[in-house]
C-alpha cells in the first residue's frame, strides 16, 4: 500500500474513533448521599458490590479524621433507591495496648457465593497490615476476622476480579517507609486452598505506583491502570490472565495524584473515574473536579461527564460497578465528610 494512503487511512480511522468515542452519552443521572448528616464527622475510600440481583451493599471507613483512633468499617445497603442507615461493621482493633484504626475496605462477591469484606489496619499506610471477614448469606452475618499472611495485604482499595472460578486476582501496592517509593503488585487468592500468591510487576522506569485497577480485554488479556506520583495514570498488561504484568508505562490521562476505579462495561467498552487535573501545591489540589471518562481499547480516554466540577473541594477515591439492570454505580468521598452515590444508563 501507498505509504502516503496508509498515513491518511490511519488518521481517518483516529478521526472516526474520537468522534465514536465522544458521541457516547450518560443518561438519567441521579446523585445523592448514603447518610445526611453522616454517621461520622470524616469518611473516605468508599467501595460497593452487587450482593444480590440490582442491590448494593457500600462500604467505606469513618471516624473523627483519617488515621484516627476511633476509624472503623461502616457498611449500608442500596434497596429500592434508598439506602439503609449506616452501621459500624469493623471496629478500631486493639493491639499491645494500642488503638489502630482502620483503612479502605473492598467489598467482593465471588463466583462461590462468598461475599468478601477485605481492609487494612495500622497507624498509615506504610505500617498497615490486611484483613478480611467473609459471609456466606449475602452480609446477614460475617465470619470472624482473618488477618493476612505476612507480605500480603488484599486489594489496596479496588475491587478484585475472579480470572478463573474460585481464584481472585486482587491488585495491591505498597508505600515504603524508609525510601518514599510506591510500588504495585498483585496478589492472587484461591479460595479452595486458601491461600495467597504474590505476582511481581514490571516497573523498569521506576514508576511511583499504588492503587491499581483491573480492565479485561480477553479472555487472557488483562490491563492494569494505577495511580501515580507523575500526574499521568500507568497502565501495566497481562497476556497470561494475570499470572504476569509488563509493558509498564504512562498513558495519556492526566491524574492529580488521587484514587482511581475502572470498569469493563464489555470488551470494546471500558470507564474510568478520574480526578483529570495536574496535582498543584496543595496535596488536595486537583481533586475539585471528578469526571467519568469512556475508552474503548483502555489507552485513548474521552470525558464522559463531570461528576463534580468546583472551584474548591475534594473529590475523590472513587469506585464503579455495574448492576444486573445495566445501570452503573459510582461511589466517591465528598469534602471528606459525606459518601456521594450517582447512578447512570450508558448510552451506547
């Protein structure tokens, strides 16, 4: 072919994409609170599941502020549009005479039936170690908790995804104490034996990393996005259903340095929750606008819609699913005070 025709075909094609790509739509928009007024003076790090057909069970952490020593897991289920008064489910534990609180749940239902609450707790994030508690009976009641093996931690603050039936592949990270790095892995959970497995990313180029986020694009072909420290999201892939991860490199989506959630809508249709602005001075900075973006191969992003766009506030740590009736649900902290729901319809 042509190289000249080739370069002309290939933009024609870029053209239609982004055009294809911005013609997508969010319809029936509805956003409320969990709780107002709020069971607690802060929350943050909220996350959601589909626990039975179109219901919702939430979760997220609450207590005077983060790190403080009164800080444990509510929880409050979304039934016929409204959702139940917020309760404590995890209290702070109590340790060698200390007080530790807790720190971003992530809620999960396997293929088994088995609802999963996993959480961390300790003084921050760099001294923090994880948990879990399981129900076998859709949240009723919840077994004991269970304290991960050493090194591991479960999902660092998204929802898991199932790669094979019973094995739960969780995306994790951590934030070294003595040298400042952030560093994602993977940790994969086998229900069966339990047991846990650490997966190693590559990282040549040293990326600042935490907070992953899985996509899938195959039946073998899994993209991972994670927040970053270079005000760009980073985007790591699997050939091998998650066994390995390469090609780790920044994309281009600006991120403030903020949590992120995605979600694969079907193989060619995938949404990201985005803080989309350059982190400023203030730490907080950038986190006054949270959009939802739309992707059809996982690297070229177009905004969707605002779901918050402010002079001053935060915004942020968001969290999506999609439900049996096709709407999608979107969780994120609002000014630290309340946890904000909006659902929407896709309109492809």
């Amino acid at each position: 072919m042509n190289f000249k025709l080739k370069n002309y075909i290939t933009a024609f094609a870029a053209i239609i994409l982004c055009n294809t790509i911005s013609a997508q739509k969010a319809v029936n928009i509805e956003s409320s609170y969990i709780a107002d007024p709020p069971a607690t003076p802060a929350s943050h790090a909220s996350t959601l599941v589909e626990y039975k057909p179109n219901e919702i069970l939430a979760a997220w952490f609450g207590g005077k502020y983060e790190g403080a020593k009164d800080v444990g897991i509510y929880i409050s289920a979304y039934q016929d549009k409204k959702w139940s008064a917020p309760k404590m489910l995890i209290q702070p534990l109590i340790k060698n005479g200390d007080t530790l609180p807790c720190w971003n749940p992530v809620l999960f239902k396997s293929k088994s039936q088995n609802l999963y609450l996993f959480y961390k707790i300790g003084k921050n994030p760099r001294e923090w170690f994880g948990a879990m508690i399981v129900s076998k009976d859709n949240g009723t009641t919840w077994g004991e908790p269970k304290y991960l093996p050493d090194g591991i931690l479960g999902p660092i603050r998204n929802k898991p995804i199932e790669t094979t039936p019973g094995v739960i592949l969780c995306g994790s990270s951590t934030e070294s104490v003595n040298t400042d790095e952030w560093r994602v892995h993977v940790e994969e959970y086998t229900e069966a034996t339990d047991s846990w497995k650490k997966i190693a990313v590559e990282n040549e180029k040293n990326f600042d990393i935490i907070q992953s986020t899985f996509l899938i694009h195959s039946a073998t072909d899994i993209q991972m996005l994670s927040r970053s420290k270079h005000n760009k999201i980073v985007s790591s892939w699997s050939g091998d259903n998650g066994k390995s991860w390469i090609r780790t490199n920044t994309i281009n989506v600006i991120n403030s340095n903020s949590g992120i959630d995605a979600l694969t809508v079907n193989r060619s249709t995938f949404l990201l929750v985005n803080n989309p602005l350059p982190m400023g001075k203030d730490w907080f900075n950038g986190r006054n606008v949270l959009d939802v973006e739309y992707s059809r191969d996982g690297l070229r992003w177009s905004r969707l819609f605002d779901l918050e766009k402010q002079e001053k506030g935060e915004f942020s740590y968001p969290a999506i699913i999609q439900t049996e009736d096709k709407r999608i649900h979107v969780l994120y902290t609002y000014d630290r005070k309340y946890i904000k729901h909006t659902v929407f319809e896709l309109s492809l």
